[in-house]
C-alpha cells in the first residue's frame, strides 16, 4: 500500500496547493478529455506534458488523499482525474471519499472497472460500499469469496447505520489463554501481516468466548514463558453489534481505545471496532449536528448540482416559510394598532430579534451538551433554572438599553417600558423553548439537533411580534 | 491504572444511569458536607450508608468516566463528590475534565492535594495543566524533576494553543536501523511497560535524526535476524512543533495514523503525536465550530452560575441588538409607505426570514467544508455561481408561493409581485453574503465560524426590509 516516493502531508497547505494545481491541470486539459487515458498520450505536446504531470501527481498521492482531491473538483475535472487514478487503488478511493462524491465517481465506472475495484476489499469494506454498488456487481463479486466471508457481507449489511455491527469489521487475531507469551509470539510470526490497528489480541476460549484481551504492549514486555492469562487484561471495553455506534465512539474516547471487541448475545467474539472508524463517527456525527440545526438535510458535495442543493434544504426553506407566514399573521392582527403607531412596526424586529439570538446561543448549548450525553429531567430542570436567570438579566441589561434608545428616539416613554417589557418575555421565552425543543425531541425519539434553530427562531419571532404588539396595544393605545 | 473490578461502560445508557444515582446520592449527602470525606463515617447510619455506596461506586470508576460524572453534576455536588474520589486518580480526572470544569474543581483544592494530584504526570500532562496551576504548585513539582523533564515541560508551554507542541508528549521509544528485529524485540522486554499508544517504534541516527518508523505489527512478523533498516518505513507522516493541530488531526484522519513523530528544524526527533489527543481535537474543533457561529465565546459548563454564562454571550448579543437596531431603522426610514399601506408590516419578515433561514444554510455548509480544507478564489467563485442558481431556483419557487398568498390575502397583483421581486433578490443577497462572509473571514486571518450566523441574518434582516420596502415604496405608492 505504501510505496517509497509516496507525498504525505502533515501539513494541509501543501495539500492544497497540489489541489489547486491539480485542479488547473485538469481544467486545461478538459478540453481534450475524450482522448484522454493513462495509457495514451496525446498528440498535442503541451497538453501531452499536462497530462503527464498531471499521471505523476496522482500516482505520488495516498489513495485517502485523492480522495481529498476528488472531494475538491468541480464534477468535470473530478470525472477527468478519476480516470487517471491508479485503478489498483480505486477501491481505497472509494471508501475514503464522502458518500455524495462516491456515488458520482461510481456512476462513471463500468461492470469491470467496479469489480476490479473491489475484488480485494475484505468483507467489512465491501459492505460499507454495497448500498451504493449495483447489486449485480455486488453479488458477482461474493460469488469468488468462500462461504464464511459472504456471510460476514451479510451480517455487516444486516445493521443499520449508526449501529456497531454496521462498522464492524472481521480482521480479528485471536488465542487461548493457555498458551505462554512466547507461544503467541511465534504464532504471530506465521502472519504475513497483521491487521492495521492491532494493538491488542483477543483471548477467547475453545467457544470463541471472550475471556480477555492481550495487549500488545504488555506482550512484548512480558517474560516469553508466562502464561496468557497471567498478563492479559480481564476488564474490557466490548460491545454488541446493536450498540449505538456514537456510544461506542465516546468510550474508545473516554477510555482511549485503539481497537475493541464485539461479541454476540453469547459472549463469542464476532468481529472488532478501530478508533479510525471511531474517529469518521466523531466528524461525521458532529457534522451532522451542525448541518440539521441550520436544516440542512445532509452533507452536500460542495459542487453538486444546483437541483441537488435545493433539493437537500427544500424541507426546511418550507417549514421557515410556513413559520414565517404565521408570524406574519400575529402582526396582521394587530394591523390596527401599527396603522396608530407606526413605530412599532420599525421596533418589533429588534424584540423579535434578540430573542431569536439568545434562544439560538441556549439551544446550541444544550444540543452540543447531549451530544455528550443525555440530560436527564432533574437536569434539564436545572439547566431552565439557569437559562430563564440568564435571559433575566439579559432581559433588565439589553431590555433597559433599548428601551431608552426608543424613549429617546419616539420621546414616549410608554414606548420604552414597552420595549424593557417585551424584550425581557421575550428573552424568557426563548430561554424556556431553547430548553424544552431538543429535551423534548430527544424524549420522542428524535434527533435534537434537527432544524432546532429554524424552530426556536420561529418561536421566538411569532412570540416576540406578539408580545410587544400586544403589550404596545394594551399599554399605548 | 486499571483494577480488576472496574466499571467500564461500552453503552453511554449505563453510564448515564450511573450519573443519575451518584446526582440523589450526592444531593441527599449535602446536609452534612461539612462532615464528609473518604475516610469518616456519618453518625445517621441512612446517611453513612448513602456515603458507603456512592464512595463504593466513584471507587469503581474510571478516571474518564469520574470526569463524565463531574461534568454533569450541579457546581456543590460536584465539589461534594470530587472530595470523595481517589485522590491518586485526581490528575487524571483533571486532565480529563474540561477546561471549564477543571477550573472550578482546583478551585476546591489546597497545595499539598494539587502537588499529590501532579506529581506523578509526565511533562506532557504537567504542561497541560500547568496554566490552570497556581504556579507555586508548578514550581515546587518541577524542583523535584529532573533538568530534562523540565526541559521538556518548559518547551510545551512555549506553544501556542492549536499548535502541535502544544499537545505533544515525549513519551517515546527509539532505536538504530542497523540492529536486528531480534534485538530491538530483547530491547523492548527491558521495559517495565511500553508507553500508551505505542504502535510504532521510531528509528533515529546516531544524531538523533530520524530515519523511518518501524511498526510493531511489521516488528511481530519480521525474522528475528533481519535488521530493522530492511523492515522499517521511510515514509513518514512527520509533524514540526509550530504546525497546526488541525492539520495534524486531520493527517491522522487520512492516514489512519495511531502515533507520528515530531522532529525540530534539524529533523531530529523530539516528541510524538498520539490519536487520543488527536480524538480530543476533532471533537474541540468542531465543537468551536458550532458555539462560534451560534454566537458563544467558549464551551460552557452547563451548569456555570448565571454570571459566567452571561458574560459568555453578551458580545454577540450586543451584536445583534446594534444590528437590529440598524434594521429597525431601516423600517424607520419607510414609516410614511407602512402607515399608507399597513400590510407591509405584516409581510416584510417573511422576506427577512427566508433570507435569513436559506443564508444560513449557506454558510453552514461553506463553515463546515473550510474546516476540512481551505477554498481558494476559483473555489469560492464556483460556489458563489452556484449558490446564485441555488437561491434563484429558490427564489422562484418560494417567492411565487408568497406572491401567489399575499395577492389572494390582500388582493392586490402589485403586492404579490413586489413579493416575489424581494425574496428572489434577498435570498441572491444571502447567498453572495453566505459564501463571501466566510472566506473573508478566512482571507484576514479570522475565524470564518465567529458569530457567522448573527452576521448573515443581519445582513438579510436589514437587507430583506430594505429591498421589500424600498419596491415597495417604489412600486405601490
């Protein structure tokens, strides 16, 4: 996998800037790109030493930062580069690229080059890339595996995303707890290589139970005739392939796991996790949250096409627009009050305003903590208490500003207690629904982060239009 | 480290369940904090046995998950509990905690706790905690350290945060190129135990200088006699002190790395990298991210006392009102066409709001994709195009569902049409402002997440009444 001249970047600046001249490369060369292969050269001597160039590059590239490259071109210089790549190291490209920019390079592949690509994969990467292969490709390729590995394909695509069993994967190394250090030793020895991430290996029984895990460190610091089950490790981190897998992602990071155990109901060792899967379910989880609380539906490939954007935000464009038009109607109700004082209608976003804001910094305080870890009902109580003693404050600091700058502006000063009073209530109330809306959805079951600023913006501004109307209409009219 | 009885908690369920209990315990046991420690019993044999059990369970935890469980306890219990915990594990709970919460459980602590708390950490851990130290405690543990050692905790503090040599430890293990595997294996066993994360063992000159890295699993099925300078990798993902800690957490990304050597200007080796903090970083980045843009200075403790979140939010509060204002006076200057037409009033929000919502989504999306990569010029020309297509599309759909409403509301063809003229023109206006606030923001050096969704819905809030009552103004009067 790894080759002596290969490019490794510590440091992303250079990686970008081979991006941006790769880029350049493919864009001057898309004009010739029906000539185009890595085998030919072209006739056009310029071009022919772009392309060249362009070969070197890539074949210098670690396939995960080809990815990186692929991720970053625009669709035609993506679908020019890709057919440059090392086929050999198509199949490494494919896992590594985000799922909107596989499923465009996968459109491009024929029947051969797709099964070429994933020949070598072991099971649990070709599972991960099954949902997006052609079934006939899929099903061509376990027709050459043996019994135990096409059942393995199965068992990994029978979980859900987001369980364990679904980023599991097969490439296990285990013992008995009978046999001494320097017995294990020399039975690693037998492998060609061992598994990427092997920094513990599994104690098992003659059931495949597991009975503990080795660590490497302690192995190799161990006396050559003790005993496996005097050196190895009984307390374990393991889990079920129906775990959550965001859980298991917070223990290998609480507990700074490499690699851990799954078992079945059983106990038997099954398959294992590694931190760099981990580690995907950590980015990808976080940017999850980010993208649903401003109602994105999910990560867009930069460069997708216009449809697609729309597509992936129409849901909460709609839902905003419903909630915008009720907050319309709360001001068309008092539509007789704004005709008497036109100032309200220049006042009213203000209130509206800074609830919106203050409710957006509580609730992305709130979703972030759960991110971590549920909140309980004695908690979230608590965490009310606080909020509603920061929006008072708030309310009496930014309320009392403002309401002397209305005083002074409109010299009414019904219109500045107005202000003091609609702020404030409005502040509260985004302190109470910044609270309640991501409990409440994660007690239905539901993702708290999802559109929750889209929702507690529209509370805020229904709510604030209609508390300073209201009191404007009570207090002034 | 580990005991033989500990809890560990694959399921994030169990652990939270845990938290629950320690929280009543914990609560009940506050009557009589003045008589609490580890070693007392209570006289109330209800409340003795309370101690017992919630001293029972704390003793069974992990460090990392006692830091869980102080960072989701109400400020007196939690003190209640850090009292209790075992005081050999305090430093490691302390640098497992977050920066807010660590703070706050210092503060409990007097000199003779903190110097038994630290003094036990290697350089690395000491340089992480020591600027949350009275720095009479760093002083008097580092007199007990040797010159290297203090040395090495020095070069730590002298990095910035979000560089390298900020989290780098010295915890290495070297060895030459031109010894046998047989050697390096009889080296190793010399070890009392091998340094966490070890999955690879760097190979220097005689200068120190590095010449490649020799992973252990190659080291466990490599022949014994063969030398090390035939089975190590040359090419190294290597770090320098002054790099980026994102760009280092991002290459452990791509390359699945465990550990990665950090060399000074001379390429010689001076510390290493490991995933876990690598872990941390991901999670902190991104975390930054999300309370950045919502406006938050800094991650909070959930349950800091009402002053400290206060002055967490009130910059981009304060923001926000001046930007409010400035809309407010925007409306202001259109009071004569809202007091001549009053259902202008009614309408504007809806096209402040859809800017704001399809705006946000912008930026959300361009924030998250600069946090894995920089966008250059011809990138975030690209973009913009499209974002442009995007809102038109956007535009057109949306605005003549409102124009289409606002006619049947107040049957007038003019004010339908100047609503579909304005949401088409204020969702243009939120995408150029979506893709350029960003990669301003980056270009002068700024954080393109800080306060980034206050600033767009500012620029829509303002912008959307400008335009809806300007055409209005223009076209309806």
């Amino acid at each position: 996998m790894e080759s002596q001249t290969e490019r490794l970047y510590g440091d992303t600046t250079q990686l970008q800037a081979d991006i941006e001249h790769i880029s350049r490369l493919a864009a001057q060369l898309l004009p010739c790109y029906a000539d185009i292969s890595a085998e030919h050269t072209l006739e056009n001597p310029h071009d022919n030493a772009r392309l060249q160039m362009l070969i070197g590059i890539l074949h210098e590239l670690h396939p995960a930062d080809v990815a990186a490259v692929l991720e970053n071109l625009p669709q035609k210089e993506r679908v020019l580069v890709w057919k440059l790549a090392i086929p050999e190291e198509d199949g490494e490209v494919l896992l590594e690229v985000s799922d909107a920019v596989r499923e465009s390079l996968i459109e491009t592949m024929n029947r051969d080059e797709l099964l070429a690509a994933v020949e070598d994969m072991d099971a649990g990467e070709l599972a991960e890339l099954a949902d997006d292969l052609p079934e006939q490709v899929v099903e061509e390729v376990l027709q050459d595996w043996d019994e135990e590995e096409r059942a393995q394909v199965e068992t990994v695509r029978s979980y859900k995303d987001g369980q364990v069993g679904a980023v599991m994967d097969f490439e296990i190394v285990s013992i008995r707890a009978d046999v001494s250090c320097e017995v294990v030793l020399r039975y690693l020895r037998r492998f060609e290589t061992l598994p990427d991430h092997t920094d513990k290996i599994f104690v098992v029984d003659e059931d495949d139970v597991l009975q503990g895990v080795l660590p490497i460190r302690k192995l190799l610091v161990a006396d050559p005739d003790e005993l496996v089950e005097n050196v190895m490790t009984r307390d374990v981190v393991k889990f079920r392939p129906e775990d959550d897998v965001e859980d298991a992602a917070q223990a290998f990071e609480r507990y700074d796991l490499i690699s851990a155990p799954v078992i079945d109901a059983d106990k038997k060792l099954i398959a294992r996790l590694t931190v760099d899967e981990m580690l995907d379910v950590i980015r990808e989880e976080s940017e999850a949250d980010m993208l649903n609380m401003a109602g994105l539906k999910e990560e867009e490939d930069l460069f997708a096409p216009v449809w697609d954007s729309v597509k992936n935000r129409w849901v909460w464009l709609a839902v905003n627009l419903v909630t915008a038009f009720i907050a319309s109607r709360v001001i068309g109700a008092f539509e007789q009050s704004i005709a008497q004082i036109v100032a309200l209608a220049a006042l009213m976003p203000i209130v509206a305003g800074i609830g919106g804001n203050s409710g957006n910094q509580t609730i992305t305080m709130i979703v972030r903590a759960m991110a971590n870890a549920q909140i309980s009902t004695t908690q979230a109580m608590r965490l009310l208490k606080k909020e509603l003693g920061v929006a008072l404050v708030n309310g009496v600091i930014w309320g009392g500003v403002m309401g002397a700058v209305s005083y002074w502006m409109y010299h009414s000063a019904g219109i500045g207690w107005v202000m003091v009073a609609a702020m404030t209530l409005n502040l509260l109330l985004a302190a109470v629904l910044g609270v309640l809306i991501p409990v409440v959805m994660e007690k239905i079951g539901r993702d708290p982060a999802l559109g929750s600023s889209v929702l507690i913006t529209a509370v805020t501004d229904s709510g604030g239009f209609l508390i300073f109307l209201g009191l404007a209409t009570m207090f002034l009219l």
